[in-house]
C-alpha cells in the first residue's frame, strides 16, 4: 500500500486499527496491478472524520446510512465502517434496508460476496487477515460465497452478474453450490436497476475470459433476464455449410475474437437472427432487424446515445461486401460516410468470420481498411469539411440556397470516385467552364 495511506492508518486506534479490504487486497496476492482502493475499520464514520483532519487530509460524505465516506489526499479511497446488512426478503434488490454497525470483524466480512473478496490487509501490521479463506480460493482459483450461497445471492442479484464478471476478469471457475445458486436465483436480476446490469456487463465483456463468464450466465438463466432478446437465440441453428455453431454460440465466439472495444457490437451483432428465423423462415437482413433491437436493448439498459448508435451502425453495416466483391466506387462512397467506423467495423466482421469454426479470409474481412487507407494517401476528402473548395468559394462565384449544397456534394462525390483531385484550383476552374458552358 502507498505511504500516503500508511500514515493515515497510524492515527486510528490501536483497538480499531484501518484495514484495506476486497479487490486491492485479493489483487496484491495475485501480483495484479490494483485499481481503487477500499478501507474499512471498526471506526464509526464520525470517529473518521476527526481522524482524516489530524491526518492533514480531506473527506467528503459518502452514505452516513451506510457508514461510508470518501477520503481525499494524494488519491482518493472509500471508508466503509463495519457494519451488516439486512435485505428485504424475496427481493434481489443492491440496497440493503436495514445496517447495523458492528466491532466484528467476522461479520463484517459475511457481508460481503465472495470470498476472494473477503480479506483484509492490517495496514500498520503489514499482514492480510483472512477469516474465510480467501487466500486458498484464490490459490485454487474459485470462487465461493462468503455463507450459504442461497442467502449471499438473494439477498442482491447484482452478485450473480459480479460472480460471472469475476469469472471473466479473474479466469477463476465457480464453486459447485455457488453455481447451483446462480441458476435458482437468477430470477432475482430483475430487482436491479438497468445502469447496474449495464456497467457489469461492461466490465464482464471487458475481461480476457468474457466468452466462459457470458456462456455461465447462459446457463445459470441469467442472460435470460438480462438480455431476454440475445437468450433467444440459444439453439437457433446455422447452415452448417457456413456456421458450426448456433447463433448464441456464434455470438459469444465473435466477442472473443473482437478487440475490447468492439465487444458488445459483437455480442449483439447477429441477435435479431432468431426473430428473423421465427418470423420469415430465414436470416434475410438479419444485420438490420438486428441493430433495430440492439437499439432496443441498449436504451433500456441506459447506455449513452453516442455509444447506443456507434454500436448500431457497427451491427447494420457487418454484412457490407462480406464477399469482397463489392465495387471500389461504392465502397467509396459508403467508407466516405462512415470513416469513423471502419477500423471497428472491419475488426467486427473479423471476429464475425472468425467466430464461424471456419475461420477467415483476412484480406476480404480488411478490404475497406486498406481501401480507407489508399483513399487517405490519396488526399481523398472524406466529408464536406475536407473538400479543398467550400460554401463561400460558390457564393463568390454566384451559388445561392440549395445550389450551394448539391454542388459542393457532387464536387465530393467526383473526389471519392478519383474523377477530380481535390484541388481548389483544379475544381473551381471545372465549375467556371461549366457555368461558361451553360
């Protein structure tokens, strides 16, 4: 732990000395680079704000119900006072109703989730205290509920997405009984708010093992609940010729082999194709049906609109010049006006072909790219902003209204084609023997 915050814990009391606990702390055993930093002691937050201030640092209130607050010096770090908490009952809500404050340890620690996540690191002591353990689940590399994995996951639903995103940064596998609690309790997700299930299926995707945490949420139901429209397409079949997997399947496969950044355009990209199937028999324009409900999805689970349409346009278009036979002037024009997405969208068609079985023709799946580059090479203005002549240029030579527009559009279109050079010179010398012509 940094000095910063071993000097802070010399000025809680010996009988309630300060702790780092959960993720930093399973972190520093497994020599992975730490992230936030959480701590927590038997010290009422009051105790701690007099003790922050005698330190030479700051805080500010976090959750006084909750005994948490949020102490600043050189970095920042969440104190929670020990505390246990209480549920309502049948509910799989994240907030507890109930805290009761405690000096033990012990119960501080069954409050929590699993039990990689229940250790604790004596700051001043320098030693990891383990009452769980912890430290051998993370040497076996499993993860297990801190009680009966009953209480642990109905108490917050949101646990069963953290079990599998664990699963997915961690590469750990679940523990039989925890496992068998996740099927039963999956239910329990739908207490939880979308902005939740939405930031852990980020972090879940993000992870080196996302493909086994996605097909465990699969199988324990949760996707069902989460994502009922991608779920759907477990066991929808794939001409074999063409797809050794069912189109769920395909579509964990395609995360796995997309960059992070593309990975929920992959997760989504085919899933309109069940409906397709359910309603036409076939998987005809599956790529649009698809980005219309992932749209859907996305909106619901309250991600920000620059995101929601990045991801759809990634889906509409993974199906463009998937043969590579499309004309260089068409893909063009469509590169043109949608340069800002061609190093994903080839990434993602990738991934798509990849995630087949049969793999992939790179040269096909990176044809625009490479014609994106020779377009960029060749000084190829990509928008109207680029082109060497603009609105001004046409009124100085008489342009008025909607003449202004459709000419400096068709003076674009002649550069993508390579009819012209983008020349300022060159293009406004051909619109003056236009103009004389006329």
């Amino acid at each position: 732990m940094n000095d910063e915050l071993k000097r802070l814990a010399q000025f809680f009391p010996k009988d309630k000395p300060l702790y780092a606990v959960g993720g930093c702390v399973r972190d520093k055993l497994m020599g992975r680079e730490g992230g936030d930093i959480d701590i927590s002691s038997a010290c009422r937050i009051e105790e701690v704000a007099d003790i922050v201030k005698k330190a030479g640092m700051s805080y500010s209130e976090g959750s006084k119900r909750l005994g948490t607050v949020i102490i600043k010096g050189q970095w920042h770090y969440e104190y929670t006072a020990f505390r246990v908490d209480s549920y309502p009952d049948g509910s799989g809500t994240h907030t507890p109703v109930d805290v009761r404050f405690t000096d033990d340890m012990s119960e501080d620690a069954r409050r929590r989730d699993f039990t990689v996540n229940a250790l604790y690191y004596d700051i001043c002591n320098d030693s990891i205290v383990d009452l769980l353990g912890g430290r051998a689940d993370i040497e076996s590399r499993v993860l297990k509920a801190v009680d009966n994995p009953y209480r642990v996951l109905s108490e917050d639903g949101l646990r069963i997405m953290r079990l599998y995103r664990f699963v997915s940064t961690l590469g750990f596998a679940v523990e039989d009984e925890t496992a068998k609690a996740s099927s039963e309790l999956s239910g329990r997700l739908k207490d939880i708010a979308p902005e939740r299930i939405r930031d852990e299926l980020i972090k879940t995707l993000e992870g080196d093992n996302a493909v086994v945490a996605l097909r465990g949420l699969y199988t324990c139901g949760a996707m069902e609940v989460i994502l009922p429209e991608l779920a759907a397409n477990g066991g929808v079949e794939q001409n074999a010729k063409y797809h050794k997997y069912d189109v769920l399947e395909h579509s964990f496969a395609a995360v796995g082999y997309a960059p992070k950044r593309v990975r929920l355009a992959a997760l989504l990209h085919d899933v309109g194709k069940g409906k397709c199937m359910r309603r036409d028999g076939n998987m005809y324009k599956h790529d649009q049906v698809s980005a219309c409900i992932a749209a859907d999805i996305l909106k619901r689970l309250r991600f920000p609109k620059s995101e929601i349409e990045r991801t759809c346009r990634l889906i509409a278009s993974h199906m463009r010049d998937m043969d590579g036979k499309t004309r260089e002037n068409k893909m063009r024009k469509f590169i043109a006006a949608n340069s800002d997405i061609v190093d994903d969208l080839t990434d993602l068609m990738y991934a798509d072909a990849m995630a087949t079985g049969y793999g992939a023709d790179k040269q096909k799946c990176y044809r625009m790219r490479r014609i994106r580059d020779q377009m960029v090479d060749s000084g190829i203005p990509m928008s109207l902003s680029q082109l060497a002549v603009d609105g001004q240029d046409l009124i100085a030579m008489g342009y008025s209204g909607k003449e202004i527009g459709e000419t400096l559009q068709s003076l674009l279109d002649m550069c993508i084609y390579k009819i012209k050079r983008n020349d300022k010179e060159e293009l406004l010398d051909m619109l003056n023997r236009r103009r004389d012509r006329q």
